[in-house]
C-alpha cells in the first residue's frame, strides 16, 4: 500500500479566534504549521484571514497578506506543499485569483460543484441563513485555467456523491487533462455523512486510479473514518479548520496534536507517513528548487 499524505488544514474559514485555538497571523500560521510539519504533515491547507483587531474570524483575499502568510510558513517547514483555498460564494473571483497569481501554490482547492451549505441548531433554529455554495461549471473552468496558468495542481472538493461523479465528467469535457486529485468532503449536514460505509464507495465513482483523500468535519465521528480512509489507501487531512477533538474526546490545544493523531491511523494501517519529497512525487508535483 503507497505511502499516507498528510494535509493540516490551519484555520478554516469563519472559525473565531476569540473562542477557539486558530492562527491568523503570519507567525501564528507558520508556528501551527511548524508543529504540524513536524508531526508528519507534508502539505498546509491555508485560509487568508484579516488582520485587524476583533476581526480574525473573517476571511481576506488580500495577495500581499497570502505572501506574507505563506512565505512564513515555507520557512518554517523546508520542503513543504502549499494547498490554497479558493472558496467563495458569488460570481467575483477577483480575489483568490490575485492570491494564487501571487504565491503560485503548488496546490489550490477546486470547489467541484454546487452545495445547499445548511446548518440546524439543536433548537431547530438555522446556525446561518440558508445560503448556496454556487460553483457551476464555468466558475470551475475560471479556476481550473487560472492553475493552469500558475502550475498549480486542483485538488477537486467533492461536497457530495453527484460532485464526485462530476469531476469524471469534467475530464471527458475536458476541462483539466491528467489524473485529477480528489477530496472527500464528510460532514456538512447538508453534503455527505461522515461515514465509513460511503466513503468505502466513492473511490468507485471517481476516475480510475485518481489519488484521494478524506476531509472529515465533526467530533468523536470523524476519527473511525479517518482510520478506514488509511485502510482503504487514502490520503489523510485534518486540522483546526475540520475539528477541534481529538480521539479520546478531548480538545485539541492545536494542529500538531491532531496531525500526530492522523499519522497514528496511517501506521495501524501499515502505511508509512509520506515526507513532502514524497508527497510531491505520489502527487507529480515537481521537485522543490534547490
């Protein structure tokens, strides 16, 4: 069985810092990623956040922050993957289209179809107005000829069975050539579950030998998953941005903590933990300049 990637996905989008552990700054991103790195994680998954006083919990676009914030963390972990987001609702792209023209990440996400992005509280009260995560397929075609243009590998994010099935057809059309990069998405109410059972499916759905990995978002649920996911040959993500608990219920102080977590399920499923000159290679990445 090929070898774990490990992702560390930061920060997340709207998480507020003022409640939970997540880092903002520059020094902040690339301290978590330094303990990241040194659990096993070979790529960072980067969320942008404003700088200001009280306003951490809101995300930014701004390409002079994503150098500063990406440059720190490449020199604090040599070597490592850069995976951007790219996620936004509405037409206007402007935006993650500056930031991935500025740090030219080896890898951007892909948001790969359209999502009802829902959340109940317990009380039956909505936790955000109802609000639709659009990315129909010209979006996804902006997104895909601006990586190209930067040599950035998608990483599709695949919310749902439909999406999963999608990315198949966006290569017949066309739209990317290769292999694609999946991403499982469990645990938004309104997309997949965070189950094992399904997630034992959906490599079946995607492109024949596509290389995959699980995004798993909950509490206690999410680590049985993680752990079928490395049986299985998937690649392993985790992170303050997906959860805050660790296996045994108790809340994780920072990124490090749940990577060294992850790289546990990979070696109990006999899977050693990739290190970035290997992750680039499983990925057809090109080699870090010397």
């Amino acid at each position: 069985m090929t070898q774990a990637i490990l992702t560390c996905a930061l920060t997340g989008v709207l998480t507020d810092p003022r409640q939970h552990p997540v880092p903002v700054t520059p020094a902040e991103m690339a301290a978590e990623a330094r303990d990241a790195f040194n659990a096993g994680a070979s790529v960072m998954h980067v969320h942008l956040r404003q700088q200001q006083a009280g306003l951490g919990h809101l995300p930014s676009w701004d390409p002079d922050l994503a150098e500063a914030v990406v440059g720190a963390i490449r020199a604090a972990c040599p070597g490592v993957i850069i995976n951007l987001t790219t996620g936004t609702i509405g037409r206007d792209i402007t935006g993650p289209l500056a930031c991935l023209q500025r740090v030219r990440p080896e890898i951007a996400a892909c948001n790969a179809g359209t999502l009802n992005y829902l959340k109940l509280r317990d009380n039956g009260q909505w936790a955000w107005p109802p609000m639709v995560f659009d990315n129909p397929v010209a979006k996804v075609q902006q997104f895909l000829d601006a990586m190209r243009a930067t040599g950035t590998r998608p990483e599709f994010e695949c919310f749902d069975v439909g999406i999963v099935r999608s990315v198949g057809l966006y290569g017949k059309a066309g739209l990317y050539e290769g292999l694609p990069e999946l991403n499982f998405v469990m645990g938004v109410s309104s997309g997949m579950p965070c189950d094992a059972a399904l997630l034992a499916l959906l490599p079946g759905y995607a492109p024949p030998g596509a290389p995959w990995q699980s995004t798993l978002i909950g509490r206690a649920e999410v680590w049985p998953v993680h752990q079928k996911t490395a049986e299985l040959g998937g690649h392993l993500r985790t992170g303050l941005e997906d959860t805050f608990y660790l296996p045994d219920g108790s809340r994780a102080a920072g990124n490090g903590a749940l990577i060294q977590a992850l790289a546990a399920c990979a070696q109990r499923a006999g899977r050693s933990v990739a290190s970035p000159a290997e992750a680039r290679a499983l990925l057809g990445l090109a080699a870090e300049a010397a």
